[in-house]
C-alpha cells in the first residue's frame, strides 16, 4: 500500500505521479504471492469537483484512492464518540 499526503487540492499531477509509484512496485519490488499494491493520495483541501477526480483517474488499472486529511489530532472526546458511533453501527449491523 502506498500513501501520499498531498498539501492542497488533488491535481491530475498527483494521479499520474502515484500511478507511476504503483507500476514500479507492482515491476520491481512486489513479490509473486502478493496482491497488486493500493495507492491512496490525501489531500488537505478537498476538490469539490466530482468529475475531475472520475475522469482523473478513469482507466487507470491500479488502484488509486483519493480522500482528505485534516492537520490536526481529534481530541480525546472526538475519539470516544467515534467508537461509542462505530460499535453502535456495529451491534446494529449484527442483529
């Protein structure tokens, strides 16, 4: 798996340059047994056009992610709401 942290919005650069990163793993470093590696690039601003993403990244054979980050830690709090969410979707999703 590859990650990028990327300081702005997403640019056709990026995608071609993790595109890039993915077909030399894939040529010289994975191993027989393994699955194709994963490329994910996050972004600090998020880019609000859904289409330059889609047509960014259409037809490329790996798999490449693009999400957003924040620059900061959640706090304590924000933590425990999280799980207290998490294991409430989960016990739902189990009955």
């Amino acid at each position: 798996m590859l990650i990028d942290l990327k300081i702005g919005k997403l640019d056709h650069r990026d995608v071609g340059q993790m595109n890039f990163y993915l077909n030399y793993i894939k040529d010289k470093e994975m191993l027989k047994d393994e699955n194709p590696p994963v490329g994910i690039t996050l972004c600090t601003e998020s880019n609000r056009s859904r289409v330059f993403v889609e047509y960014a990244l259409g037809g490329l054979s790996n798999k490449v992610f693009v999400s957003k980050y924040k620059l900061y830690l959640p706090t304590k709090k924000e933590l425990e709401m999280e799980v207290k969410k998490e294991r409430e979707r989960l016990s739902l999703k189990g009955e």
